[in-house]
C-alpha cells in the first residue's frame, strides 16, 4: 500500500498537472473571430477609468492579484455575496479597501454590447491589470485569454490565501511558492507596489514596532497615523511617484523607506536583498521580470473548456 506521504506526492503534482494543461489552453487569439475588439474595449474603459482617477490602476492590479491567489484567475473576487456563500470581498485583505469593482462592471457591459455572452468577467480584469500598469508607464505583456467564471467565491479561502502585510520573508516565500511562484516572482510582483495607496491600519505596526525602518520617516508616518484611530488615513506605497509605474519602490526600500513591513521583509538581510538591489538600479530588468511574473500569475489555475461559465453581470452567478 502507497504511504501517506506518496500519495500526497502523487495528489500535489497530479493537480499541478492538471493547472498546467487548464493554462496551456489560453490564447492571446482566444476571441479573435468571436469579439475582436475586446482589446479595444478594454483599454478605452481603462482609459477612461484612470484619466478620472489615476489611483484606480493600482486597485485594478490589485483586485487582480488577489482574484488569482484565491484558487485560480477566475473573477470569484467580483462576486457578491449570496445565500449559498460568503464571497471574498469581506476577507481581511479586501474589507474596505478592494476597489475598482464598478470599473470592470462597466467594461463588462460595453463587451456584453458588443459580444453578448461571450468573454468572461476574469479575462476582463486580466486585460484590465495590463492596460492599467502600461497606461502608468509601466511594461506590457502578452495577456492569454480563455479564461471562465467561477461560479462561487469563498471568504475563507481568501483569507487564507491573500499575503498579509505582516508576514515574513519566509512566509512569503511559501505563499507565493502556493501559487507556483518563485523567489524571483514574489520580488518583482512586490514591484506593484511602486503604484496605490495603503491604509493607516495596515502599515501602523511596522512604524510603531519596527527598527528597519528610517528614523525620520518613521516619525513623518507617526504624525499623520496615530497608534489608535484614522485606520483607513491613505499614504502613498511609493512616496515619490505612487500613480507612475517605475522602480522607485526598490530603491526606498533600499534607504528603509516603505510602508509595509512586508515590504521592507524583501531587503534586511535574507535572501532577496539581491534582487532589491538589481531592480533598483536597474529598470529594464524589474520590468521584464515583472512582465514575466504577471504572464505567470495570470495563468494560475484557470476555468477553461467547459468549467465554470461566462458570467453576464460579474457580481452574480448566471
């Protein structure tokens, strides 16, 4: 009889396998007979979305990222609650602060126009993220496209899921290697947050109870965020350019200069210090790598074929 461990072996890299063929069906072509101005679509919304708001890219990067932690590229986040579940807009990471859910809402509805019942809600936020990052001045990739709707969504799961901004090199390292990512990955996706705003409440803890961080400003934080109250007061996660895609991330978290301490976990002395080092002196490389990362976290276990379904309205199930 097999023992416990093999078969667990054997359910780990069956299920990978199973991800990898799910990924290898998506095409950048994918509606290129059946919608072919999807493309298009998207940029204009997007467009339009980030000349009235600039901010909005960084939400609508990031309402990507957590979509695809939390079992796969399915657009689950976009869901409401419902009698049959509680969704992932109520888990820690995207309680009061997951946003630019109206954005893709009304995307959606200029390629439901256009194509009626034909592109999903996650392909959508897929091409969604990119234009954003390359309307800030950031890279472009390729976007593979095919993906389905999720018919479900699960606040326990996210929560479970989602990186915290109190977690450890270490920690990090596992969350992404969850999701297929590697070391390299999980220091230039970090790379986003050279765009966006972050919550009193979610870099308090590393300005009251850190030392990595500089003294100085440590102490202009302290003045605009007490140790109680003013939780959603907004700083910018780059202090320099937070609605310009660049690398100026890299180089304040070399001079101990960002928000989060999970940031600063990327450069005091482990294993990344590195790769800080490389992309804050070095653009081309955090952006290609940061393209490659994107490519990759956009392809963690996609709904393809005939899993899942093409949401007409991306908050509810068909």
């Amino acid at each position: 009889m097999a023992s416990t461990d093999s078969l667990l072996l054997f359910a780990l890299v069956a299920a990978a396998t199973v991800s990898e063929a799910n990924a290898a069906q998506l095409r950048a072509d994918f509606y290129s007979c059946s919608c072919r101005n999807l493309l298009a679509i998207v940029k204009t919304g997007i467009t339009k979305a980030l000349q009235k708001e600039a901010r909005m890219g960084a939400s609508i990067l990031r309402l990507h990222f957590h979509d695809c932690f939390v079992n796969g590229c399915d657009a689950s986040i976009l869901l409401d609650d419902t009698s049959k579940f509680i969704g992932e807009q109520t888990a820690a990471a995207n309680n009061n602060s997951a946003r630019g859910f109206n954005v893709i809402d009304d995307i959606k509805a200029m390629v439901e126009k256009e194509c009626p019942g034909v592109v999903s809600c996650a392909d959508i936020l897929a091409l969604a993220a990119r234009d954003s990052v390359v309307y800030l001045g950031g890279p472009s990739w390729e976007v593979g496209l095919g993906r389905r709707d999720s018919t479900t969504a699960s606040r326990l799961d996210a929560n479970n899921s989602i990186p915290a901004p109190s977690f450890s090199l270490s920690t990090l390292k596992q969350n992404f290697a969850n999701q297929g990512l590697s070391e390299k990955d999980l220091v230039a996706l970090s790379g986003a947050h050279t765009i966006g705003l972050a919550q009193c409440r979610l870099f308090r803890p590393h300005i009251y109870n850190d030392t990595n961080i500089d003294a100085s400003y440590a102490k202009f934080l302290r003045s605009k965020c007490p140790r109680t109250g003013k939780d959603r007061l907004l700083e910018p996660l780059d202090r320099q350019t937070p609605f310009h895609f660049d690398n100026l991330y890299y180089k304040n978290l070399v001079q101990k200069k960002v928000l989060l301490h999970s940031d600063q976990e990327l450069y005091n002395g482990g294993s990344t210090d590195h790769l800080v080092g490389k992309y804050a002196t070095d653009r081309v490389a955090f952006f290609n790598d940061f393209a490659k990362g994107m490519v990759k976290m956009s392809r963690i276990k996609p709904l393809t074929g005939k899993k899942g379904e093409i949401r007409l309205n991306c908050a509810k199930v068909n």
